[in-house]
C-alpha cells in the first residue's frame, strides 16, 4: 500500500523529463521568433536599399562582393 502513496521512481524521471523537454521547446521557440526577426529586419532593409555583403575567400584570399538590391512598392 506505501507503494500507490509514493510515485515511483520511474514516475519521477518522466516527469522530470517532460519538464526538461517543455523547457527545451521554449528555448527553441525563443530562437526562432529571434531568427524570425532578424530575418524581417533585413528584408525590410532590403526593400529600401542596396544591402552589400564583402567576404574574403578562405581557398583563394579573393574578395568576393555580393549586393543585394530590392524595390519597395509606395504604400499610401
């Protein structure tokens, strides 16, 4: 009878990794509403003007220059 009054210790790990899991999910949640925005920021950026990128190839050392140009629609 102790036993049904005291979860078990299987019980016990379950739930704690069930909290585990929910506070993973939460993170990766906040992550990506992170990713979401900055993602929305550099559209926006890019819709009004040229976004230039400069990399230096790690092979070869030649600089590489990616732009990026958009064109934002008047809003009334």
């Amino acid at each position: 009878m102790a036993e049904k009054d005291n979860p078990s210790a299987a019980e016990d790990e379950q739930a704690v990794n069930i909290e585990r899991m929910k506070r993973r999910l939460n993170m990766l949640d906040q992550r990506l509403d992170n990713i979401d925005s900055m993602v929305t920021a550099v559209a926006e950026r890019v819709m009004e003007q040229p976004l230039n990128f400069s990399l230096t190839c790690p092979h070869c050392g030649k600089n590489i220059e990616i732009t990026i140009l958009g064109s934002q629609k008047p809003t009334a």
